[in-house]
C-alpha cells in the first residue's frame, strides 16, 4: 500500500511538472487534459485519480510552477560573490532566461492568469512576490531602503524579461534586457558605496 501510495504522489509530481512546464510555455488556457496527460505517459481517464478538475490542475500548477523559482533565485544570487544582487540581476535578465519560458520564472509568465485567476492563483502569486521581496531585500547589508529598492528591483526584473519577450525585434529585445540590467547595477554599486 505504501509503495502505491509512493508512487501515486510521484505519477502526480510529474504531472504538476509538466504542466507547470506547459503553462509557462504555452499560458493557462491552452494545454488540454488529454494532452498533458499522454505528455506524463497517462491516460485521460487516469487524471481524476489525482485532480478533481482541469482548473484543480491548473491551479496547482501555477502554485508548483511559483514555488519552483525561490531556488533559481537564490542560486543566481550565489553566482556573484562579491555582489549577490548583480548576480542574480545577470542570471535573471539573461538571454537564455528570456528564450526558456517553460523553465523560467513564473512571475513573468503567470502575473495575467494571476490577476484573471482564482483566488487559491492569487494567493500563490503573491506569496511568491513577497518571498522574492525578501530574498532580493536580504542582499542588502544593513540597507534602510531594502524593502523599497527590493521592490523595485523584482518589478525591472519581471518587466524586462515580459517586455523582451512581447517584442517582435530581436535587437530592441536584446537592448531591453541589457539596459534594465545595466541600470539596476549600477543602482546597486550606487546604493553600496552611498552605504559605506
């Protein structure tokens, strides 16, 4: 029974990663049941196993999908030794961050759905705004404007990689990305040497 269980909860993880996937890829509206199950290698008539609706998938998806980036984010922060804040700046208004959808932060791909969503989306949503907040506030070293400036910062990094990907010129998409992140280091050298 235990084993069962076990692997009920893994066929269910890898649903939820799928269509986590998928929805960042493709918006919540698209991805069929049918679809997203043969994807997990199941049957349509296996889902109500796990979900009790499309929208019970969908909503949980979202939720796994916001989760899944407080780890991106604070391996990107890592990279940089000496400046966490440029290291996760770089990271997340990289090239491949904008190219990667599916994989990317679900800030950028889920903030409409959130905002059109149920309430259990809109609640995931803002708990994972206010754990990047706090991630990007605590690279400060004893900084007054943290809060503010963190929020500044997750705004620039959300609206860039939206912005870089709405447009259809490739070099205004590159130029976006590049000057946004640009600003925001040397905002940061600025509010690091104003500090010391």
């Amino acid at each position: 029974m235990g084993h069962s269980q076990a692997e009920k909860a893994a066929t269910r993880e890898r649903v939820l990663r799928i269509t986590s996937r998928r929805i960042r890829e493709d918006g919540v509206d698209r991805p069929g049941v049918a679809e997203l199950m043969n994807e997990a290698g199941l049957t349509h008539g296996g889902f109500y196993k796990h979900f009790d609706s499309r929208d019970d998938l969908i909503n949980q998806a979202a939720t796994f999908a916001l989760a899944e980036g407080t780890a991106k984010m604070e391996r990107s922060a890592r990279r940089n030794e000496q400046n966490a804040r440029a290291g996760l700046i770089d990271a997340y208004l990289a090239k491949q961050h904008r190219d990667g959808p599916a994989t990317g932060c679900a800030l950028v791909t889920l903030g409409a759905a959130a905002a059109r969503g149920e309430r259990d989306v809109k609640q995931a949503y803002e708990k994972q705004v206010r754990t990047y907040l706090d991630l990007i506030a605590g690279l400060d070293d004893d900084s007054t404007d943290a809060g503010p400036e963190a929020m500044l910062t997750l705004s620039a990094l959300v609206g860039a990689v939206l912005i870089s990907r709405a447009v259809a010129d490739k070099t205004f998409s590159d130029e976006v990305l590049e000057t946004v992140a640009e600003q925001l280091v040397l905002r940061t050298a600025r509010d690091g040497s104003a500090d010391a």
